[in-house]
C-alpha cells in the first residue's frame, strides 16, 4: 500500500509525514507549507526543461567551447575537437574524463530522463525498480556535469598572460553551462512518486 492510499502526504520542503486534510488543503505540521499529493504540472515542467536542453545540446555540441591562445596565434575548438587533440597527444585518461564527462553523461541524462516521462505518461511495461534506479543515477551523475565549466573557469582565470598565452571561453561553453543546469533541474521537477503511480503492483513482483 502507498502511503497516499492511507491519505499520508510528505512536505515537499521538509519531508514531514502529514495527515490529509479532507476539508481544506493541506498544510505541513512542521514548516506551515502546502502538501500537494504530487508535485504541481511536475511532467510538463520536465518535459519543457528537457526539451530545452536538448535544443541547447545542439549548439553547445557544434559551437566552439575555448580558444587557447598561445605567442598570438588560438584556434576555437569544438568538445570533440578537444578530446581529438588530447587522444593525439597521447593523453588518452584525460580523453576519456572529457568524453565521458561532456558527451556521454549530457546524452544519458537527456536519454534518461525522455524515457522515465514516456514511461510514465504511456505505462511502458518497464519495472519500476529499472525506472527508479535509473533516476537515482541520472541524480547521481548529474554532479558531474559541469566538470568541464568549472576546468574552463580556472584556465581562464589562471591562463592570461597577455599575447603570450590566455584562454577564453567560448559561446559553447555557455550553451553547454545551460544544457547542464536544464538537465539538473529537469531530475529536481520530475517527481519520482509517479513511477510507482504508474506501476502494475504484479508485474513488479514477477
């Protein structure tokens, strides 16, 4: 049994347990907010931030993301550009870090969260407890996301010696920043609840 079922709703801020108020809406025990049964418009939201990151996904993959400049002379690189470079520098770890970390994490957090929202809306036969662990690593990895902003950031700041050497952010940078905290907020607005809202209890067991 759920516990919406014996009319138990948890605050959205703080996580009190509270009883439904069947006359009027209801408010947290502890903190005074509004309980909601689920999260208010939770797939739309998620559905416009996801859609929105996707669209940001093209340009932050396209554009370039940093210029390094070096005796005068910087060429703009793209990400895959970059991890090119470094494979031919034979820094193949480094690759591997930028590679995962800026193509492979972004595609899974769009792939990821696409498929908890169809799974959700159209009641896939997906077992809960995939959609539920998928979401927990997509909340997981979503840490990690903006590894290469935070690298850009401290090269641009360290990295400025005038026409001898700098580095400098490019507009895919930015598109990519946006990518990042879309999918993040995205994961926050998705209310993991409606997985098992929308989960047949026997095929569960199976």
């Amino acid at each position: 049994m759920r516990a919406i079922d014996a009319d138990i709703l948890v605050c959205g801020e703080c996580h009190q347990l509270n009883r439904r108020d069947e006359e009027d809406e209801t408010h947290c025990s502890r903190c005074g907010a509004v309980v909601h049964d689920r999260r208010p418009n939770s797939i739309t939201r998620t559905w416009a931030l996801l859609i929105t990151a996707a669209v940001l996904y093209i340009p932050a993959n396209l554009l370039p993301i940093m210029t390094v400049n070096f005796l005068g002379n910087g060429m703009p690189a793209t990400i895959m550009e970059g991890v090119v470079e470094l494979i031919n520098a034979d820094m193949l770890p480094v690759a591997a870090v930028v590679f995962i970390a800026s193509i492979l994490v972004p595609t899974f957090k769009l792939v990821g969260i696409a498929l908890l929202l169809y799974s959700v809306q159209r009641h896939q036969p997906m077992s809960a407890k995939q959609r539920i662990i998928m979401y927990r690593f997509i909340e997981w990895i979503g840490r990690w996301s903006m590894l290469d902003i935070f690298v850009i950031a401290i090269l641009v700041t360290l990295v400025n010696f005038g026409n001898l050497a700098s580095i400098e952010a490019n507009l895919g940078a930015a598109a990519f920043a946006c990518v990042v905290v879309l999918t993040m907020l995205a994961a926050v607005t998705f209310d993991p609840r409606l997985i098992w809202d929308n989960t047949d209890a026997e095929n569960d067991d199976e």
